[in-house]
C-alpha cells in the first residue's frame, strides 16, 4: 500500500499492464509507470522516484472488526460489480493454474507456494504459510533483529512483531485452546494478544513493535527480494 502524492502533488493511478505477473499502475498526471509490489516508477518522467510506504495489515474480517467495531467498509462501485470485473470467489484457484511467467525462478520452493515475506533492516526472509501455521508462533531472528510471527485463530492473518521488551528479547508461546488466541512469554508469565499488546501479568500494557507483513506466492516475493532467506522448521 502506498501514498500517492510526489512532491505535493496527488497521482491517479490506473492499471497499465502486468510485469513478472506483478501489477504495473500508470499515473494519469506524467504517464509514469509503477510497479505494484515496490512502488518505484520504473519509466517515465518519474523513474526511480517512490511512493511512501503505508503500513498494512492483512487479516480477516471478523477478527477486523472486532478490533475495529466502528470502523467503517469500502462499498463495492455498482458500476463495477454490473460490469462483473471483480474478482470471483474462485479467483484464487484460477490463478494457481496459470503459467508462472517470469525470469527469476528459484526451485527451493514450488512458484505459487504461498509464503509471508519479512523484510527488517534490509534484510528480507520468507515463511511459508504451511510453516507458520503447524509452528504458531514462529520465533526466529532477522540479522540481529528478534520477531515473532503469529497466525490469529482463523488460520488465515498474519502478523509480526519485534520481540524485544525493554531491551531484552522475549520468547512467547501460544495459549492452548485459546479463543481469541493469546501468547503468553516465558520469562515472566505475561499474556499477549493478537495485537501485540499485554493483556495481563506483570507486562500489562505494554506494546511490542510490529513489523510489516506481505502475503505473496514465492515467485514474485523472490523475484522482488533477490536476496531473500528462508526459514526452516527446526532451524533459526
């Protein structure tokens, strides 16, 4: 997700095109092209400029809104939804069948594995969803960077966090049975939830930091993450 104002002035960005399967978006103000996945124009009058990164979180409605019980829902445009360009229910298995077209196939994972990619301080490493889910939560290091990555209960949304208090880095376990799952860290015996916050024991309030997630097939989180790791059941 992305802001779409440069130097003062707001883009309207429409979709152009496809590259390596990953959107491009061209602005209607200097017919620049940009890609989806980074937000760099890559031609135009504005290559090489970027857009400003907007944290986003992609979890489930339910759990939305019970996070958010006032928030408000972008209404489908009827034109749209008349002209049946959104996306169906079976879009996803649609797209699973088609040819991964791209220059940049790397075989340590099938292309359309679907992975949860983490980039922290420059350094980025992919998990593959499988992972996450059988070993809830994932505590690992990125460089010299402690996180936690936590699926919620609906076995969908993800989220990540530094897992750092006070200086001093934290391991947390799920909850048994918990429902809205809980974590609960085993040095001093206080209960975390979804969002990151202490719940109860002596943590109470406090916060952890959290860390941007990007739900993506291993192709194109590859292919835009070069130098991307991979983390291993078993291993950190």
């Amino acid at each position: 997700m992305w802001e779409t104002t440069i130097d003062g002035h707001t883009l309207h960005l429409h979709l152009a095109g496809i590259n390596n399967q990953n959107f491009i978006m061209r602005d209607e103000e200097t017919g620049s092209w940009w890609q989806q996945i980074t937000g760099e124009a890559i031609q135009g009058p504005l290559k090489g400029r970027k857009l400003i990164h907007v944290p986003q979180d992609e979890i489930g409605f339910a759990l939305w809104k019970r996070e958010h019980a006032a928030g408000r829902v972008l209404r489908p445009d009827p034109k749209i939804a008349a002209a049946g360009l959104y996306a169906g229910a079976d879009w996803e298995a649609h797209i699973a069948k088609m040819q991964v077209a791209t220059n940049t196939l790397d075989a340590r994972l099938q292309p359309r594995e679907l992975v949860v990619g983490i980039t922290v301080d420059g350094r980025s490493k992919a998990y593959r969803m499988s992972d996450i889910k059988q070993q809830n939560p994932i505590i690992d290091t990125i460089g010299t960077v402690p996180i936690v990555i936590a699926v919620a209960e609906d076995g969908r949304s993800v989220r990540a966090f530094r897992r750092v208090v006070d200086g001093r880095a934290i391991e947390l376990f799920a909850r048994p049975s918990s429902t809205p799952i809980t974590f609960v860290d085993s040095a001093s015996g206080s209960e975390w939830d979804f969002s990151g916050r202490a719940i109860a024991g002596p943590l109470a309030g406090r916060q952890l930091e959290k860390i941007d997630v990007l739900s993506d097939y291993w192709f194109d989180w590859r292919t835009y993450h070069p130098d991307t790791a991979i983390f291993r059941v078993g291993l950190r």
